[in-house]
C-alpha cells in the first residue's frame, strides 16, 4: 500500500481510510473526495452499513494506537492523523444518538471553539452599511436592492465565470503553480444546500458546480471562482495530491472528509484565496471581467460595501449557536438572519437549512473560523498561503505560528 512504510504504518493509515468510507455510508456528503486504493472503495461499499456504534468503537480504539506511537508514523502524520480520527469518532457518536454539546461537537470535529460575534459588532456592521449604501431608507430595505441590482443574468453566469477562471487560473500559475495536466469542469446545479461545490476526482481534476437556485451576484462571482478552483480548492487538491500523495506516498491524503480538522483549513484557505491571489482589493481586476459582458458590477461602491460587510459573514455562525446550543425554533432564526444579516426571505431561509442540514450543521465554522486563523497566519506572505496549499497542517499549528 506505502512502499517503504513499515506495516504499523501503512495498517493505521487504511484503518483511517476504511472508517471514513465506512462511516460516509450512514451520512451523505461525509466522503467529500476519495481517490485512494480502489479496494478498499469497494469493500466499504460491500454489504450492510457497519453499525455505528461499531464504528465509534473502531475510531476510538485507532486514536488510541495512535496516541500509543505508530512505528514508521512521523509526529507530524500521527497528530494530523489523529485529529481527523478523532473528528470522525465524534460524527460517529454524534449520528449514533448521543447527546453531544454543540460547542464540543465543532471542537472535536474542527480543532476550534465556537464563540458568537456581539451584538456591538453587528450594529457597527450595519451602520458601516448604512453609511456605505448608496440612497437613503432603512439599511436593510437599501441593501437587499443594491444586492439585488448586483445580480448576473443567467445567459450571462458561465462567460463570466470562464472568464474570471480563465485569469485566476493564469496567476495562480504564475504565483504558486499549477500541476501540468490539472482541469477544471464547471456544471450549473440546483436543489444544493451551498453555493458552490468543489468535486475533486483524484488525478488533478475537479467538477465545480454553482448553485443557480437563487441569482448569483456579480460581488461574489470572483471569491467564488477563487474558492472553488484558483488557487483555492482544485489548487490545494492538486498540489497535495501531486507532493503529498505522489511523491511522499502518504495516502491519507486520498480522501477528504466532513466533519474533520482539514475541512476547517480547506475552507479558510479557499475564503482567503481571493485576497491571498491579487490582494485585499480585487474589485478593478472583477470590473474588468464583468463590465465587457454587461454585467452590472461599481467596483467603487462594491469595495465600500464590501469593508462594511466584512463583520456579517462571521455571524452566520451566531445562527448555528442560537439552534444548537439556544435550541430556538428555526423559523425565529429565519427572522434573525433577516435582521442580522440583512438578507431577504428566501436567502435566510437557505442559510437556515443549511444550518439545520445533518451533513453541514457544524460546519459554518469552518468558514467563519477558517478564514480568520489562515488570515492570520499568512500574514500578507504568499509562501505562507503556498504552505497552507501544499502541507498537511493542523489549526493548532496555524495558531502557534501566527
């Protein structure tokens, strides 16, 4: 399996492989990319489910071999192991009944402790917003149309996504580089939970599909092709399939699962790729994307809107606490997020069932503290996002490095 590898090692590292698949057959999503050895696929996906309790016991017994020392295991691969084990014993307990704490969940599962943003800090939000929206009225009423007059057509969506990938893909090469061979397919979904999913397919390629079940905004366009492709997740993917996998033969990187520590620095490193690629302002370089197609982008305004807003993605995280720790009625946390986030409707409701969806509902820190803790730790330094790209790192070794 690891040529080179003592049996200890290459044992614990397909006992990690043959619970995350064993345990993506109680929870779909949980298995977000696996291009390990086919056999072991294959007889995880071999008769009845293994029970979950089984399962629990399985990942606990393994965090304890772990902890006991792995002959041929690095410290480094042993601790990263382990959090992941660790994440999955407690998805395992999770989906098997027991009465986890919230904030113990998102801990275990991510390596980070969950807090909510103050309420100073949203009426400091809104009142950036209110002086950064163009018109007068009440700040959510002028925020909901300016977003609204943001939106992309759809004849118009995939030139510009193309467009924008295109240019990304480009500099990211230049800037970090790319893998010769890798690609990139973009589809068009909708009845998703997200707003864009990245498909990693093993052997340097991806399937990105955006979410058109709600117009797609002109603001987010560039962050989300970033995220998902350049230099965020297919770049990351490729880059660690080529040097970790590859060339190191360590195939615990073969499969990327829900629910573990690397969702957590997969995410803050793809919010950041945006700013970490073409800087803290990428709006003239977005202009010059979207304005030849017609599409309605005021790089002035949305850099001003932008820096207000800046504070409300974070407390996406004050809705999962106020429905798993608070236990309030989600409909009242549909009103909060009306309130709170200034959204419409229909966009709270969205944000709500993704909050509520077994697969997802902790993992919004992986946004909401993902992106602060790669943020700090890149520091402006573009070998440090390089690093985040191609290392298999913990949160815990981004906090001590900062």
């Amino acid at each position: 399996m690891n040529p080179g590898a003592t049996d200890a090692d290459a044992v614990a590292v397909e006992r990690y492989l043959a619970l995350g698949l064993a345990l993506g057959r109680h929870l779909d999503g949980l298995v977000d990319a696996y291009y390990g050895p086919p056999d072991l696929a294959a007889r995880a996906a071999a008769g009845a489910p293994q029970p979950l309790p089984a399962l629990a016991a399985d990942a606990r017994r393994l965090v304890a071999d772990l902890d006991a020392g792995v002959p041929g295991l690095s410290d480094a691969r042993r601790r990263w192991v382990r959090a992941q084990v660790l994440g999955l014993h407690t998805v395992a307990r999770k989906l098997a009944g027991e009465d986890i704490d919230y904030r113990d969940e998102v801990e275990a599962c991510y390596g980070v402790r969950p807090d909510a943003v103050p309420e100073d800090a949203i009426a400091e939000a809104h009142r950036s917003l209110d002086e950064a929206l163009p018109g007068r009225g009440p700040v959510r009423d002028r925020y909901v149309n300016w977003r609204r007059s943001q939106e992309v057509p759809g004849h118009l969506l995939e030139p510009a996504v193309r467009s924008l990938a295109e240019d990304l893909r480009e500099r990211t090469g230049r800037t970090f580089g790319l893998p010769e061979g890798e690609h990139v397919d973009w589809v068009f979904e909708t009845g998703k939970p997200w707003a864009g999913f990245n498909y990693y397919l093993g052997d340097l390629r991806s399937r990105v599909a955006i979410n058109v079940d709600l117009p797609v905004f002109s603001t987010v366009l560039g962050h989300l092709v970033a995220h998902e492709a350049y230099p965020g997740h297919h770049t990351e993917h490729c880059r660690k399939e080529v040097g970790i996998v590859r060339r190191r033969r360590h195939l615990e990187e073969t499969i990327f699962l829900v629910g573990t520590p690397q969702c957590l620095l997969a995410e803050g490193l793809a919010d950041l790729a945006l700013e970490a690629l073409v800087g803290e302002h990428p709006e003239p370089l977005l202009a010059e994307h979207l304005r030849p197609l017609g599409i309605p982008y005021d790089a002035d305004v949305a850099a001003r809107v932008a820096s207000a807003a800046a504070t409300l993605g974070a407390v996406r995280g004050n809705l999962a606490l106020r429905l798993h720790v608070d236990g309030a009625d989600p409909e009242v946390v549909v009103g909060e997020a009306e309130r709170w986030l200034l959204l419409p409707r229909e966009r709270a409701e969205k944000q709500v069932r993704f909050l509520t969806d077994p697969t997802w509902r902790a993992y919004i820190f992986c946004y909401v503290e993902g992106v602060e803790l790669c943020r700090r730790f890149v520091a402006g330094d573009a070998a440090r996002f390089e690093q985040l790209i191609t290392e298999p790192l913990l949160p815990a070794d981004l906090a001590a490095a900062a």
